[in-house]
C-alpha cells in the first residue's frame, strides 16, 4: 500500500496531524524566531487556550489544541499521531480515534481551567495521551497487541513523569486528564468489531492469495541462489529523514531547555534533549551496517537474532510487522519443530522477496535430495 494511500486510509491520525503541521506553519510565518526558540508568542496568546478568556472566546478550545511551543513539540506530537496513532487506527477504526482525541484535549481544557487558568494551553498532547492511555485496554486482542501497549504504557508513563519532574516541560494535570478520559472511553466505547472483521479478511485474502503464488513458484537455479539482502534506497532515505527530524527535536528541545525558569526543568528538557540527539546518531550508524546474506545454505548476517537453516523450515510466508503509516514488512519462517519466527524484508516487497527466498529454500532442499 502507498504512503498516499495509507494517509488516506488512516484519515484521523493524517487530518490531526495536518491540522498541527498547518497551524504551526501559520505560527512561524508570525513570528518564526520567538516560534523556533519555543517562546510563547502574541499568536499564541491570541489563539491559544486561556481559561480567563474563554467566556468570550469559546473556539480558543479548539484552536489551542493545534498550537504547539516548539518544533520538538510539534514533532512529538506529529511523530506520535503518525506512528503509533496510525498503527491503533488500524485497529479501532478513524471514529474511535477521533473521539478519543477530542475526549482527551477537552479533558486537558478542564484540567488547565481548574488548575491554571492564566496559563497559555497549547498543543494536542492531552488528546494523544487519551489515545495512547486508550490502547492500554482496547488493544488486547489486536495483532502484536504486546508491542502496541508497551509502546503505549512507555508513551503515558514517560509523559507523566517528565510532568512530574519537570513542571515547565510537560502539563502533568493536563496530561492526566486527557489519559483518564482516554482510560474511561476505553471502557464505555464499543468495541471495534467491524474494523477487526475487515482487517481479518484483508488478511485472509493475502493468505489465499500467497498460498496460490506459492504453488507455482519453482527451485532457484544454484547459480542465482546468493545474494545480499540490503536495505532498498526507499527505505534508507525515510530512516534516515526520519532520524533526521529526531535530531531536530533533540536540538530544539535543548534550546527551549535554555529559555525555562525553573532549573529542574531547564536540566531535564536540556538531558532529554541530548539523551534524543544520542539515539538518532547511534540509530543511524546500526541501520548502516544491516544486511543479510542469502543462499543455499540458509540466511545469516550479523543483524540476524536466529539464523535461518533452510533444512530446519517448513515454509515461509510474506507478512507485516507493525501496522499504520510505519508499515513494515517482513518475511516469517515456520521451522519443522519450533516457535515462528522472521526477519525485516529491508524495504523490499514482502511477498516478492518470500517468493524468492521460496525458489532458494526449494533449490536448498533439492540439493538434498
């Protein structure tokens, strides 16, 4: 599926993160270097979320929740939205989604109304906490529904404890609030079963339809039975932008770290900026080095956490890991007597690369014979 097409298929997650990406252009053709240094600005007070002024200005709930203080702000969020909210769209469906960031971000609204009405709200973080705090419950019986809620509970418990050490970095009673709404729909909501019965006959039909490939494909000639399995160009230029914009929000998050106040804070926002500059740089130099190498005897490479024999595998099949606009694919192995397991498909098609490895697997066992 193409990067348009899933945008549009992941609608609530591509529409919100739009509207961020949008409105935060709007602010830097404002005031670009009071936006960039995450300053809070007269277009900030002006359209953001102030208790103090909602009685006249009832839309600033709604406006306020796409402002954002920074770039690392915006990219969080964004990043948040396209990644994991794209990958529990998938499974809970755009309405869902949708409800459960507005339930959030009012949430957040009353919270700062009760906690700190002088204070400029800005950002959608309380709406994505709602959905982040959501899939802690209703992802239980989704595909990798293990990642998914770790992902999640990494999301809400790194948020609420920067909130609790770094007051000027992170809203902690906004935040809050929007992951106990997100916790109570959770619970109230129904669940997402017709979503769940097209995403398993998506599934079955590309079970039917390898199945069907499967039988016609025939042994690899020796001689075209090795090759190196690398990342493809595609897949290289969006890791590396994407760790690109991580270096962004790591450099932006010190230079806000430079601005605050509060030392607690200002030490905190300055850590985790660096921390997050260190991770992409490291990141970049591992996706470096990933190959595999392929042949009659099996897949191996230094990358690869189990070997794959060909005598030891039953057969394989092209399938997904993780789900949403981060879509990835991969290639799963059934060995004759253990637990499945797979690799990355680094960027190539899955099924033509099972295909492949299926010809190189047939010769394998051909030779054996």
């Amino acid at each position: 599926m193409g990067l348009l097409r899933r945008l549009i298929r992941y609608r609530a997650s591509s529409t919100i993160a739009l509207i961020c990406l949008l409105t935060f252009a709007a602010q830097l053709g404002i005031d670009p270097v009071g936006t960039l240094l995450g300053q809070v600005t007269d277009y900030d007070v002006r359209y953001g979320f102030v208790p103090l002024y909602m009685a006249d200005e009832p839309w600033r709930a709604v406006t306020g929740v796409f402002l954002h203080i920074a770039p690392w702000h915006l990219m969080n969020n964004v990043g948040f939205l396209l990644l994991l909210g794209t990958w529990l769209e998938r499974d809970i469906g755009a309405i869902r989604l949708a409800t459960l960031f507005a339930a959030g971000a009012i949430a957040g609204d009353v919270a700062q109304l009760f906690g700190d009405p002088e204070t400029v709200g800005l950002g959608a973080s309380a709406g994505l906490m709602a959905i982040a705090a959501a899939a802690l419950v209703m992802e239980r019986e989704a595909p990798f529904a293990r990642e998914r809620r770790l992902l999640a509970l990494l999301v809400v418990s790194s948020t609420l404890g920067l909130g609790l050490v770094a007051p000027a970095f992170s809203a902690l009673a906004a935040h809050t609030a929007g992951a106990v709404a997100g916790l109570v729909l959770a619970v109230a909501l129904p669940r997402p079963v017709g979503v769940r019965m097209r995403n398993a006959a998506e599934s079955e039909a590309a079970r039917v339809a390898w199945a069907q490939a499967r039988s016609r494909i025939i042994a690899t000639a020796p001689s075209a039975a090795t090759f190196e399995l690398r990342p493809t160009a595609q897949l290289l230029a969006a890791a590396f932008t994407l760790l690109a914009f991580v270096v962004v929000i790591g450099v932006s998050t010190v230079v806000q770290a430079g601005l605050m106040r509060d030392a607690t804070s200002a030490g905190v926002a300055a850590i985790v900026g660096i921390w997050t500059v260190a991770v992409a740089v490291i990141a970049a130099i591992r996706f470096r080095r990933r190959g595999l190498h392929v042949d009659l005897n099996g897949v191996s490479g230094r990358r690869l956490k189990r070997r794959v024999i060909w005598s030891e595998i039953e057969s394989l099949y092209p399938g997904r890991i993780y789900a949403g606009l981060a879509e990835l694919g991969a290639i799963g192995f059934i060995p004759h007597d253990g637990k499945p397991f797979g690799i990355q498909s680094a960027g190539h098609p899955p099924r033509e690369l099972a295909a492949r490895l299926e010809g190189i697997r047939l010769a394998a066992a051909k030779s054996l014979s």
